[in-house]
C-alpha cells in the first residue's frame, strides 16, 4: 500500500521538489508517495483532455482508490482527508491521486474516481497543487497516527 500520484505536467520546478522533498522525507508506509509525471497531449481542447484521461486510466490498477483532485469536488477538512485515505489503506488498497492537465479530465476519469476532492474553489497552477498536496498528505499521516502536527 502506498499513494501514487499521476500528474500530467512538465517535471517539478526546483522551488516545488524542494518542497515536496521536505515533506517526504517525513512519511512513512503506507503514506509514503511516488510519482510518474505524464506528458501533456500535444493536442488542444477536447482532444488532449480525452488522450490525457486514457494515459491516466492505463496507468491505474483496477483495485486502486482513485482520488481526482478537482475545483469542483468536495471540501473537505484535513481530517476527514485522513480518515479517507487511512479508510483506503485499511481496506487494502492503493491510492491513487490524479492531477489532470491544463484541460481537466474526462468522465471517464471522474467516473473511476471514488473520491473527487477539491483543495479549494480557486484554480492553482499545477505546481503549486504538487506541494500543497505533499503536505497535505504528510498532514493525514500525522493525524492518522495521533500526532500534533495538526491543532484543530
């Protein structure tokens, strides 16, 4: 078990890893995250979102916890994000956190996801999502497991 995240985008810019490098240092099993970055399509509009989402569904085992990250998906706070993916782990399966590209993802993305999740109604660059992330799982890793990393 562990979180996988499949961005479409160009590598991590040096400001992101370095942040996303800080955060990983600190998780542990299952919470511990790999990444495959996907090439944006060379297409425009309908066309690349659709080749986009199909790299993304080739790349996620049938048993997986597809979480979407979304404008339009639910809000959540940083404990019931926890409660979530440790639900996720606790029932065997891998997670999977998808960022789509500069045109989103189709429904057949959206359909596949059992958890469509909305960091905020603002839309981020793609970059800034990879850290925010990052953190944000190191902050369900520390309420998982009791620690005071976050004060409600």
């Amino acid at each position: 078990m562990s979180v996988k995240v499949l961005a479409v985008g160009k590598k991590h810019e040096s400001w992101v890893k370095e942040g996303i490098d800080r955060y990983e240092k600190r998780l542990r099993k299952p919470f511990d995250v790999s990444w495959q970055l996907l090439p944006h399509s060379a297409r425009e509009g309908e066309a690349a979102r659709a080749e986009e989402s199909e790299r993304i569904l080739q790349r996620v085992e049938r048993d997986a916890f597809l979480v979407l990250l979304d404008e339009r998906g639910a809000n959540v706070d940083s404990p019931a994000l926890a409660a979530r993916i440790q639900g996720a782990f606790d029932a065997g399966k891998q997670i999977v956190v998808v960022i789509g590209g500069a045109y989103g993802v189709d429904d057949s993305v959206r359909s596949r996801a059992q958890f469509v999740w909305s960091l905020s109604q603002l839309v981020f660059p793609h970059q800034l999502v990879r850290l925010v992330l990052a953190e944000q799982l190191y902050r369900a890793q520390e309420i998982a497991a009791g620690r005071p990393y976050h004060h409600v």
